[in-house]
C-alpha cells in the first residue's frame, strides 16, 4: 500500500497549533469569476505567512496538460515556473493562526492525496476544513450575490439554503476531500458563490470578497479587505459604463434583475437555474462582453 506521507515534505519548523481552520482551494476546477484563486490569492497577498509543507508536484500534475513556462533567452533556458502546491501557515487580522492550502489542482492520484491532506489535518490538529469558488448562474451582478453553503454536518451551515436539489456533476478534488474526510469526523464545509454567468471568465473581485466574507462567517477568521473592496468597486463602475453604452445588454440585464426579483419574492419559480422565458443565455452576454473584458486586460497589463 502506498504511504500518503510520500506525498508531501514538512518543513522543519512546523508550529504546534491549537485548533487551526484549514482553507483550501485548487486551481484548475469551475471558479467563476475566479472567486476561489482572487480570495486565496489576496490573503497570501496581505497577510504575514509561510510555507510549512509542499506536495510532490512531479507525481500529482500531468506537465504535458499545463506545461509550465520556461524562458528562453537568446542561446539557452534561463528560468522555469515551477509549480507549486503548498500549504503555508497564515495569521489573520487578529493574529489568529490558519492554514491555507493552494496551487493547481491535482491531476492524478487523488486518493491518495485525499489521505495525505487528512494525514496533515491530523497532524496539525485541524479543527475545520473551509473551501470555497465561483459557479456561473443566471444572476445580475446589479444584486447580491448568492452563496450555497455545502458541509458534512448540517450543524455548520445551520440557516443556510440551497438554490439546488439533487445534482450530479463533474468532480473535483476539492470536493473529494470534503466527502473523504467529512466521512471519517471532520468537519469540512465549503461555500460556492453565485457569480453572473456574463462574468464567469474574468476576474470579478466582488465574487472573491463574497467568498470571504463567508468564509469569516463560518470560521471566524478576520480578513483585511480594504484592497480587494477597492478592485471589486471598480470592477462594478467598469462594468456599468460598458452596459450603458449599450441598450441591449441594458435590457439583458434588466430581464434577469426582473427574473432575480420575482425569485427573491418568493414567486412560483422554484429555483434560480431555471430559464426564464427569452432570457438571454450566459453565451449571448458574454459575447457583448467581450470587448470590455478585452480592454481590462489590456489596462491590466500596462
């Protein structure tokens, strides 16, 4: 039987915790508007951590499917982006130490990492597991966004709805671990934020800060967010010039607000997957989109 130890090397420094949360995310899986990566991204961006433990990337990723990029200058290679999956020991705003768990997602061997991320929960005395990402849904970005909470034990996300019922879907290593480990006693929660389907593929700071603001909600751990309310701020203003320059996609967004509205009124719709008489589809106003989300791009990479 292979060893999931094998898997990872801890550091020689690991701290002994007292009951760390322990959020993760992998890159690779469904994450509208990048809700996952931007919210763990802007927390190794703000806050004070480091690496304790690192996975054998080498076993877990299939390079010929995300080949890394090397540099080539002139006559040789002179860099390569190694990948990395880490897990790094993070401090919140209160001082509050947590674990955080990120990189791209495994694309083999998922069981066993499955077991070696428990064999690390047990070591460092894990408390929670917490995760979060984006799903594309027929939603304005003009309202709230929405959040479905997902646990092993009901009692985590006690009050919380579900837009859905019973759904097969692809799955992901994330949710692997949510359903490994929740079967053997550990409480592992997760929460999915609805984010515009016209915005699935850009980067959409709201979606980001949504998911963390859920997250402080379900663990407790305090974010500074006033960079990230910032690029979400933006983001919005940027995108209400680029739909008032435009009729259509004026009256697109008006009919799903009107279709957000009647559901929120607790009207006979019985869900906000379902379509709604010529709406337009996620395709249609991505298309309209495209120019806009061209020139943020370009702004981005001045």
């Amino acid at each position: 039987m292979f060893d999931p130890t094998d898997l990872y090397r801890l550091g020689e420094d690991v701290p002994e915790l007292t009951d760390p949360v322990l959020l993760y995310h992998f890159d690779g899986f469904v994450d509208a508007g990048g809700a996952g990566r931007l919210a763990m991204g802007h927390l190794l961006a703000e806050l004070d951590h480091r690496v304790i433990a690192t996975f054998d990337v080498d076993r877990l990723l299939d390079y010929r499917s995300r080949r890394p990029i090397m540099t080539f200058d002139t006559d040789r290679w002179v860099d390569v982006e190694t990948p990395e999956l880490a897990l790094h020991l993070a401090h919140d705003a209160t001082g509050t130490p947590f674990l955080l768990l990120t990189g791209p997602e495994p694309d083999r061997e998922w069981e066993l990492f499955a077991a070696a991320v428990e064999t690390l929960v047990t070591r460092l005395g894990v408390a929670k597991l917490v995760t979060a990402h984006g799903i594309p849904m027929a939603v304005p970005h003009t309202r709230p966004l929405g959040v479905t909470a997902h646990a092993n034990r009901p009692e985590l996300i006690a009050g919380k709805t579900s837009a859905f019922g019973r759904v097969q879907v692809p799955g992901s290593a994330a949710a692997l671990i949510e359903f490994r480990l929740g079967a053997r006693g550990h409480d592992v929660l997760g929460y999915a934020v609805h984010v515009p389907h016209y915005l699935a593929q850009a980067e959409y700071p709201t979606a980001a800060l949504t998911a963390l603001e859920s997250i402080t909600g379900g663990t407790g751990l305090v974010f500074p967010l006033e960079s990230l309310h910032e690029a979400a701020g933006r983001t919005t203003a940027e995108i209400a010039s680029q739909i008032e320059a435009s009729e259509e996609l004026s009256t697109a967004i008006h009919g799903l607000e009107q279709q957000y509205d009647a559901f929120a009124g607790g009207t006979e719709r019985e869900n906000l997957i379902a379509e709604a008489a010529e709406m337009p589809t996620g395709d249609e106003l991505a298309a309209q989109f495209e120019a806009f989300l061209a020139e943020r791009d370009e702004r981005s990479n001045e």
